[in-house]
C-alpha cells in the first residue's frame, strides 16, 4: 500500500533524528499522529501547545533542532509564545501548523487562519504545502533553513492534503548539518591585534556566542590580564574553570561587571547580542565579534566590528599579541568583585523568617545541593536574578530560560523538554508562583509521562519583577499580589510528591528531599515579596522613583510593607553605594 503524505514526512523527520513530537492531536493533525504512531517518533501529548513550543525549544537548545505541532486554527496560535522564543535564542525548531482543508481556504471557514501571516515574524522560513509534489523539498528546506539560520520553520499543512498519496522528489531529502570554519580575514586580525597591544587595560565580556569557547577566552584574558564578563546566556560556559572572571552586567547582574567593562580602555564583546545599551560603555574603545555581521554596532558604537566564530577568532588571534605584564587593572577588579560576591552572601547568611524566607538563600543553597551536571530551568522575573546571581556555573551544568523573549511562565515547560532529551540528566525548574500559575494544567504533562522534574517554587505571592518595576517608576504597586492555591495539594492531585516550606531552617532538608525523589517533586517555598533585586547600575531616577512609591505607600497606609522592603534589602542598597 503506498505510503501517504503524513507517512513521508514522518519518515523524513526520522531520517533527520528528530526524536518527539511536541503536540495537542486534533482533526487536521490526525494523520500525522498517526503516522508518528507508526514510527520511532514519541507524540508528546502536552496540554497547552504554548508548553509543547517551550518544551520543543528547550531540547533544541540542548540537542540541536526540536519539532512542535499544533492543530488549524487556536491550536497552532497556542504556539506563538514558544515559537517566538525559540526564534530569539536562534534555536534550531521545525513547527508544524496543520490547517483547515485547502478547498475551503479563504472562505472564513471554521477555525481558519493564515499561518503565513501568522508566523512571518518568528521564522526564517514559513511555507504552505498543498500538493504532494512540494512535501519533500520543502520539508529538507524548512529543517536546512532551521539548522543553518539557527532559528523558526514553519510548515503549513491542510488536513486534506496529509492524507494524500506521496509523491518522490528528484532533489535531496537529506540534511546537512554543515561546520565551517569563520573567522576574520589576516588583516582584520592584524588590526585588532594592533590596538589590543596598544590597550593598557582590556576587559572582555562573552555571551552565548563564546559557549564552545572558554579554554580559549580564559587563555586570552591570562596573556592580556583581562577580566572577563559575561552575559546571563553565557554564564554556565564561561564562569567555568575562569580565574579572572567577574560576572554578570546587565538587570541581573553584578557591579563588579559593570565597572571592569567601564574602567577598561578597551572592551572586547566575543559572541554576544547583550541588549541593555545603557550598561554599555560610551568612553572607551569597544571591539564585537559575531559570527553574525547584521548584529556588530547595534549596541554600542565600535572601533572594530568582525565576523566570525569566537573560538577560531581567538586561536588566530593569540599568535599576534604580546602578553601583558602589569597585573593592577585586573587585580583590582578581581578584589572587587570578592567584595561583591561577599556582600551577596549577606543575603544566604540572613536566610530570614517564617513566610519571607529570603530567595537568594534558597538558590545559593539549592546550587550547593544540586548536581555538578543539572539543568536549570529559570522563570522570567525574579526567579532569573536568583539563578544569575547564585547558581554557579560548574561546565557540565546547563541554564535554560526565556532570556531574549521574556515571557513568564517557561521553566516548568522547558523543563519538560529538557527531561524528554536527557533523562539521565537531574532537571530543575526554578519556577515562580506567578509562572507556574499561568500554564498549571501541563504539571499533569510531567506525570503522565513519569519524569523526574523537581519543580522549586519560589513562591513570594506577587509577580515580584513588574512590583519592583512600578516601584522603581515611582508607582505604588497595584494588581501584583497573587493569591495562589496550595501548590503542593496541586502536585499531589497532579500525582506526586508536594511540600510546603514556611520556615528558613526547613529549607535545605526539604531541598535534599526533593532533589533526592525517584520521581517527579514540587517544593513550594515561601520567600519574601519584598526582596528587591537592583541592577548594578542604580540610576538617581530610579532613586526618586523608589522613594516617591515608597511615600505614596505610607501615605496609602500600607507602612508595615514600606518598613518591610527597606529591612529586607538595606544590606544590598549599602553594598551600591
């Protein structure tokens, strides 16, 4: 019997590896579920398909390229939100938008969409199939683009035509998955070569683009006596095995950062798209290396702009320069950034009080416990500046959030994915109360399909970031308080283990329990609402601004919150200063 279009494409997505499909199933998906049925490829039965685009975001992340689906009409515009976060972390993803049948296209037929319209703008590809003679070309297309641009897929496919008979291209149906070698030209490398050993004092900051890169960074900084920053994506690769390393910049990040990157004469930006130009400095000279030209000078104004792989540049690059002897500028900057580090562990020291247990004690203790290989899974918000700020990149450990998108509720889906792709891996998903609300009915998803996420909840009963951001803005903050249900009952009536954790001294045996399950666990930890998380950079309006909130709310009669907030971050405000 032959085969039909569903059949073909899932046979050409095994040929490509691809292990899962992340789905809802529904009336134009059918014949793909069942061809996948047919097949080696496990069907993901999510939820919600915004979970299924997380989770399909997260194993392309970790393994490369990750395939969603979602039924015509509300079930691929479930996606989006995952969709668009996969495109911006230039993840390698292939969608599968099923669509009503072709023949009642244009007629505002039920739960018609156009998918054209729909995912342009978080795609590098987004085709429409409708006959048989276009599947296979389209398809090693659409995963050629994904793997090659590092992004978004999408192929359109009406119902009807799935379940057409398969027609054979003459054209390839296989992938390539090439690795070529990029760096800049000789004379490029010559004149950067020039003006680092002109530079006195040099400071290097890395994102994710310098992941495969840290024995090269860390042998440059050493040969230029430079600190090395980095960005929240390229922490777990380059804190690492890193002696002259000083942390984050950025909204999450540490001043020590900060002020290395503006004291340096020279910066050196190796693989990163850091988004945040007020942290950027404007007086000295900046150098960016990308493997991608459109992103050089988008962030800051440039001495040098080059193109290419931030390891291969580096080992090119090393022959050329002549190592620093004097060792004050990065010595300086090292002992600062002690300084920081040791004011944070003020915060792990006073580990608080029953229902407003500080935060950063249940991640610092939290990354003393977990695993030297774990994934982390972070939620947007407060939840992020907790796992920049105190887990500690070990090189085995991974960390996986919405860092480009933004978007709340990502840790418990991705953490899904990433316990689908890597079972023998520890999974955690660091989540808040406010994001795990948003997508709660996919704790089931971890049941069903047995996996041994632990889910830590830190709990502060407010979408904590936005209260600080209207705080910040001189606004009392309004519609932030969240009163949630007992997420611990939740997870047992999802199936497995829940726990409440009201006081600080519970805390890190309720870690070790959780951490130590055979099993799915939700930890449902009370942390203080009024921890403040302040960026390195604190700006005199953003002074006023805490101040003015601060009034309105003793004004407001809400004086026992005021005294609260300033009690519980006082020792980082002094830190600042």
């Amino acid at each position: 019997m032959a085969k039909n279009i569903a059949e073909q494409i899932v046979e050409m997505l095994e040929n490509a590896n691809v292990k899962r499909i992340y789905a809802v199933t529904g009336d134009s998906l059918n014949h793909l579920n069942v061809a996948v049925k047919k097949s080696s490829i496990q069907w993901i039965h999510v939820r919600h398909e915004e979970v299924g685009a997380y989770a399909a975001a997260a194993e392309a992340e970790l393994d490369g390229l990750a395939v969603c689906a979602g039924s015509c009409g509300p079930g691929h515009v479930h996606l989006i939100n995952g969709v668009y976060e996969a495109h911006r972390s230039h993840v390698p993803m292939l969608v599968i938008a099923s669509t009503i049948p072709s023949d009642e296209m244009g007629m505002d037929y039920f739960q018609e969409t156009n998918t054209i319209k729909l995912f342009d703008d978080c795609s590098y590809y987004n085709q429409m199939i409708t006959r048989p003679e276009q599947v296979q070309r389209t398809f090693q297309t659409a995963i050629q683009h994904a793997i090659s641009k590092k992004g978004v897929a999408v192929i359109g496919l009406p119902g009807d035509v799935s379940e057409l008979e398969a027609q054979e291209t003459t054209t390839s149906t296989q992938i390539f998955k090439t690795n070529p070698l990029i760096r800049p030209s000789d004379d490029e490398l010559k004149n950067l070569a020039t003006l680092i050993n002109e530079s006195k004092k040099v400071t290097l900051y890395c994102g994710i683009g310098a992941a495969e890169a840290n024995v090269e960074v860390v042998q440059l900084s050493q040969v230029l006596k430079a600190p090395v920053g980095y960005s929240f994506r390229g922490k777990m690769a380059i804190q690492p095995n890193n002696p002259n390393e000083i942390g984050l910049t950025g909204l999450l990040g540490f001043p020590s950062a900060y002020h290395a990157m503006h004291d340096a004469d020279l910066v050196i930006l190796l693989g990163t798209d850091f988004p945040y130009q007020k942290f950027m400095p404007v007086k000295n000279k900046i150098v960016q290396i990308d493997e991608s030209p459109e992103r050089l000078g988008r962030r800051a104004k440039l001495e040098l702009g080059l193109t290419g792989d931030v390891k291969q540049t580096i080992m090119a690059l090393l022959p050329m320069l002549n190592e620093k002897k004097d060792v004050d500028f990065l010595n300086e900057q090292l002992a600062f950034y002690d300084k920081v580090k040791e004011n944070q562990l003020e915060y792990v020291r006073d580990s608080g009080k029953e229902d407003a247990i500080q935060p950063e004690y249940v991640a610092h203790t939290l990354d003393q416990l977990a695993k030297k290989d774990a994934i982390f899974t972070v939620d947007t918000g407060m939840c992020c500046v907790w796992g920049a700020r105190f887990i500690t990149g070990t090189g085995e450990r991974k960390m996986l959030g919405s860092f480009n998108h933004g978007s709340m509720a990502n840790a418990m889906p991705m953490a899904i994915g990433a316990s689908l792709s890597h079972p023998e891996k520890q999974v955690i998903a660091m989540c808040g109360d406010g994001g795990l609300s948003m997508l709660l009915g996919d704790m089931a998803t971890i049941f069903q399909y047995k996996l041994p996420v632990k889910l830590i909840v830190f709990n502060n009963r407010t979408l904590g970031m936005v209260k600080l951001e209207m705080e910040v803005g001189g606004m009392p903050d309004n519609e932030t308080d969240m009163i949630n249900p007992d997420f611990a009952l939740v997870a047992q009536a999802m199936g497995y283990p829940g726990k409440n954790v009201h006081k600080p001294e519970e805390v890190e045996n309720a870690i070790k329990e959780c951490l130590d399950q055979d099993g799915p666990y939700l930890l449902n930890i009370f942390t203080n609402p009024n921890a403040l998380a302040l960026p390195p950079k604190i700006e005199l309006d953003q002074v006023l601004g805490m101040t003015k909130s601060m009034a309105q709310l003793m004004l407001g009669g809400k004086m026992d919150e005021v005294l609260e907030t300033v009690k519980s971050n006082y020792k980082h405000i002094k830190g600042l200063l």
